[in-house]
C-alpha cells in the first residue's frame, strides 16, 4: 500500500462486559495514559421498511469508545478498547475485533446476564476471550464453578478467573491469563495463517 | 438565516457541522485504516499550503507514531472524520501507515510474549 511505513506493531485486547462492570476503571488501571474517548457516527441503512423509489433511508448513531495504551517497546504497543456500552451497536464490535488478540468479558457477580451478549459474540466468532468476575463491590456470593455453571460457557478451557478493577495488579493478572489464552490458542505455524 | 434569534442547530451540533463541512461532506475514507492503524507524518510541507485540520494532524504526528483512534481523541473530533483527513493526507504522501494488526499485521508468539513480560515486570 502506499505510503506505508513500518510503525510499531499494535496488540489490540478487548475490554467487554455490561454496562457498570468496571470496564474503563480496568482500562485505566493499565493504561499508561487516561482513558481516552473518541467517537464513531455510524450510518445505518434502512431495509425492508417499505418502498421509497430508490431513496435510501439512513438514520446516523454516533458510538462512544473508551481506550487506553501501554508502551511495551518501541516498536510494540498494547492498545485496550472498551466495548460500547450497549450491546446493538455490533457492527462497532465488528470493526473492535478485526485483528484483536482477544478479548477480557468483565462479569458483575450480582448481575451476570448482562454479560451473555458479549460470551454469545466472541464464542460465535472464535475470538479468544476470559471471563473476569469483577470483585468490584466486595464479596462474591457464588464460588467460581457456580458462576462457570450459570454462564454455560461453551468450552470447558476457556478461563474464569476473579479480579477488582480497582486493583491494578489483579488487572494485570487478568490480563496476563488472556494474553497467555490467546497464545494457547494460536496455531503452531503461525506464519500459515494468513 | 432569515430570523438571527431562531436558534435552528445547538451548540454540541456545532463541531460536527464544521467538522463534515471540512471534509466537503465526505464520510467515507479512501483507505481502510483501523483504530489502532499507527500513523506518523513524513517529509516536510509548507504549513500555509495545506488547511488547518491538516496542518494539526501533522503537528500531533512529527516524530511520533500514533493510531488512529488517539488522532481522534486528542483532537476531539469523530474517527470518521480522521480518516477521511488522514486519506487525503495518505494521497498527498503527507502521512505513512505502519502494520495494521489486520489480518496479515496480527501480533507474533513472541509480541505477545513481550506483553505478558511488560505486565509481570510493571
């Protein structure tokens, strides 16, 4: 392509869960800048509603994403994006998971339905992912086997690991448990996978 | 505007107004660039000949690389917006893009190697 140059090589990780599980405050604890936000207005067309002549109808949303950085090397940086807060904005998943390493699904112990959109996403997808149960508001009420019952995860070596977004060790742990997750996963030869 | 008290757009309308005005109302960038696309500016120009949003993106890029979605948040505008900026800027040869971690730029064994040691040795 034109103009390319070499650049630093990005590792892109995706920070997912429900609203409120502690997904920018993970960021944060990694990020070696504040969280930053930046916006995507996507444009979306219309199907099926009736027969407008060839006139498309088009109905623009605009999605906020928060994201952090981590200088590993000077030619390699570990990029973390959180996931819009509302699940219908998949086609921001989309453009989110084109390339990541993978992804941490954060889970609200007391409310962990809200975290089945994201399982359901990148179980369908092959990306590899670890649930996080964030101890966020103290102690948990369920033991991890309870909680891998409840969640029906569809792989049995898919980790479940505990941590507390506001503890930036135990981000960094979790973290550590989906980078070392994605490369479990990663094929032998790497270089026959294009 | 017929009426100056009508008030017909609201302030937060305002930047993404003149944002679109800007980009000739093109929404739609020439290169595929993804958020984490590293973008650096190259060679030298005169800043009078380009325009202002330009002249910015260059200023935040001299001698560092940066993605996509950092080029955004530090100037406060849409992603949509810095591609189509970054495009043109990519056709003027202005700008050079590093690896994507597209599907033939994906991170190696030992990338991510890297990664886990960074995280144990913070």
């Amino acid at each position: 392509m034109k103009g390319q140059g070499v650049g630093p090589q990005s590792v892109k990780v995706i920070v997912a869960g429900g609203f409120g599980t502690g997904k920018t405050t993970l960021v944060g604890a990694v990020s070696e800048i504040p969280p930053l936000t930046t916006e995507e207005v996507l444009t979306q067309v219309s199907e099926g509603v009736d027969d407008t002549g060839g006139i498309e109808s088009k109905t623009t949303t605009t999605v906020a994403l928060d994201f952090g950085r981590r200088t590993i090397a000077s030619d390699l940086v570990l990029y973390l994006f959180g996931t819009p807060g509302q699940d219908r904005f998949w086609f921001m998943w989309d453009e989110l998971s084109r390339g990541a390493t993978g992804a941490m699904i954060l889970v609200d112990p007391r409310r962990l339905a809200t975290s089945f959109p994201a399982i359901d996403y990148f179980e369908a997808r092959g990306i590899p992912f670890v649930v996080a149960v964030n101890l966020f508001h103290g102690q948990r009420r369920n033991t991890l086997a309870e909680v891998r019952e409840a969640l029906q995860l569809e792989d049995s070596s898919v980790p479940l690991i505990e941590c507390d977004a506001r503890d930036a060790p135990s981000c960094r742990a979790a973290l550590i448990a989906l980078v070392e997750h994605a490369m479990a996963r990663m094929p032998a030869l790497p270089e026959a996978v294009g | 505007m017929e009426n100056p008290d009508e008030q017909w757009v609201d302030e937060s309308a305002t930047p993404l107004f003149d944002n679109y005005s800007r980009i000739g109302g093109r929404a739609r960038a020439r290169h595929t660039l993804s958020l984490d696309t590293q973008v650096r500016a190259v060679g030298s120009v005169d800043r009078a000949a380009v325009t202002v949003e330009h002249a910015q993106i260059l200023e935040l890029l001299a001698n560092r690389w940066l993605s996509v979605a950092e080029i955004a948040a530090h100037l406060h505008t849409t992603m949509n917006v810095i591609r189509v900026h970054l495009s043109d800027l990519l056709e003027e040869r202005l700008v050079a893009i590093g690896a994507p971690s597209g599907r033939h730029g994906r991170p190696s064994r030992e990338d991510l190697q890297k990664v886990i040691n960074h995280l144990r040795a913070m």
